[in-house]
C-alpha cells in the first residue's frame, strides 16, 4: 500500500502530465488556412495592359507620373465573404513624370528607388458587393509597402468582369510626408504632401479548380 504522501504526488503528476501531453500537441499542430471556396476568383494582371497613375499638386503646377507593373501581381479573393490576398508590385525605378531631372531627384531622394526597388501592396478584405459578371464598385482594405514600411490603406476600386477577363481602376492617396519620405518643397517650390494614385489594370480571371 503505497504512503499518503505518495498517492498525493501520483494524484498530481498524472493529471499534469495529460495537460502537458495536450497542450504540446495542441502547439505542434499548425492551423492551417482554410481550402479556397468554389466561389475564390482570382484575377492575374498583365502588366503591358496595366499602368499605375500618380499626380501630386505644387505651387507651380500638377506634376503627373506613371509607374510599371511587375510580372506576377495577382489579387485572389471570395465574393461571398470579401476575404482578399495576393499582391500586386509596381517598379520603383519605373517611375516617370517627363523631367529628367525632376525624376532623378524623386528617385534618389524621396523614393530611394535604388533600395527600395518595390512598392508592393497586398490586399485583405473587399468591402461591398462583388458581382460575379458585370461591374461593380467597392472599398479594398490592404496593406501598400512603400519606402521599406508597411500602411494601412483603403482604395476605391471599380471592376468590371467579363468571363475570363477582367478590367478596373482602383485609386487611393498616399501621405508620403506623413510617412517619412522626404519633403521635395524648396523656397521657391511648394509640393503637397499627398500624392493621388490610380491604377488602370487588366488581364485574365479565374476561378479555382
């Protein structure tokens, strides 16, 4: 017959033990994200029927640019739950406003495009109704990665699907000032520190097999 001090310990140990065994394998079993529904479309980009638009205002006048996108931007989401990924990635160094000068400086100086080659941004969530074929116009909640940092954003999207093709602009604002980018402004020249981009996309859609 075993001590009272010894069916205490064994009374302890055993239910210790169990929770341990538990919850080890409880953190050693990943969740993992749940299958894609039938509904998942996803939307490839092609970059040579696409062009990201950019216009920032001045004391002078309003500077217009145009940035490229990469190969390989793709934008998957679920128009019954608004669940968004993917990315779509924008040259850096692409960036053009017809002054070469002008354009030297926002490359070495405000963009730094020579380190940070990409602007990436990754959408999260679709806000508003999605029609499946035709048009529709709604908010996409995403993450835009500029400069090395990641924002917080909200683009006004208006898509337009047409079997397995597809066509749309998505625009927003970006506080680079805000955001740590350098202020462009001289004495004589004042820029606003926000600039307006717009994205003019197309390419093919499809949905999961």
């Amino acid at each position: 017959m075993r001590a009272p001090n010894e069916q205490f310990r064994i009374a302890v140990t055993v239910p210790t033990i169990t929770f341990a065994v538990l919850w080890t394998a409880t953190i050693a079993t990943p969740k993992l994200p749940p299958p894609p529904t039938a509904q998942d479309i996803a939307l490839q980009v092609d970059p040579a029927q696409s062009k990201v638009h950019y216009s920032v205002e001045s004391t002078l006048h309003t500077v217009h640019g145009t940035f490229a996108l990469k190969n390989g931007s793709v934008v998957h989401f679920d128009p019954v739950t608004g669940k968004a990924s993917g990315q779509v990635t924008v040259y850096a160094t692409s960036g053009d406003s017809g002054n070469s000068s002008r354009d030297e400086r926002m490359h070495n100086e405000v963009l730094e495009s020579h380190k940070y080659s990409d602007v990436i941004f990754r959408p999260a969530q679709v806000e508003g109704s999605v029609a499946q074929s035709g048009t529709s116009d709604v908010k996409l909640r995403g993450t835009l990665i500029l400069h090395g940092a990641e924002h917080e954003i909200v683009a006004t999207v208006h898509a337009n699907l047409m079997g397995d093709r597809w066509n749309g602009t998505a625009s927003f604002q970006v506080p680079y000032v805000q955001w740590g980018l350098k202020n462009p402004s001289t004495w004589l020249l004042k820029v606003k520190p926000v600039v307006t981009v717009q994205l003019e996309m197309a390419g093919t859609a499809s949905a999961p097999k």
